[in-house]
C-alpha cells in the first residue's frame, strides 16, 4: 500500500516508530496505549491536518484511503 509506505519513512514499516526520523521526533508504537486510546475520529484528524512535524495528508489521501490508514494502525494493536 502506497498510503502506508508514506507513513514508513517516520513511523517504520511496523508502526513502531522506531527509525531514525520516529526517534528524532519522539513518535509513539502504533500499538502503544496512548495511540490506541485515541478515537477514529481523532486518527483521522491527525492524518488529514497534520499535528506537530507530522505534515497534513488531506491533499494526497482520499477520505476512504485515511480511514484504510486508521484501520492499519488498529490492526497493530491486535498483534
């Protein structure tokens, strides 16, 4: 998935965030409390507008490509 690997060059391919970029911005594990605590709602703003250094997806994800992302990051959780 396209979508994914743009989130890979931070978060890595596991979404732990545990590359060299995740490690400089202090990103959080996909899989950790604190992110799977948060709404869809709240994933999704967080994709589309951006927070802190992550940069806004809204202009390249469609909306149903945003929520493929949220679906991902709910996955992780389970494993």
């Amino acid at each position: 998935m396209a979508r994914i690997r743009k989130c890979s060059a931070c978060h890595g391919t596991d979404g732990k965030g545990d590359t060299a970029m995740g490690k400089k911005m202090g990103l959080r594990d996909f899989a950790s409390p604190e992110v799977q605590k948060k709404s869809d709602d709240d994933l999704t703003t967080i994709i589309s507008d951006g927070k802190d250094k992550m940069p806004s997806y809204k202009k390249s994800l469609k909306p149903e490509q945003i929520k493929e992302v949220v679906d991902y990051i709910r996955s992780l959780a389970k494993k």
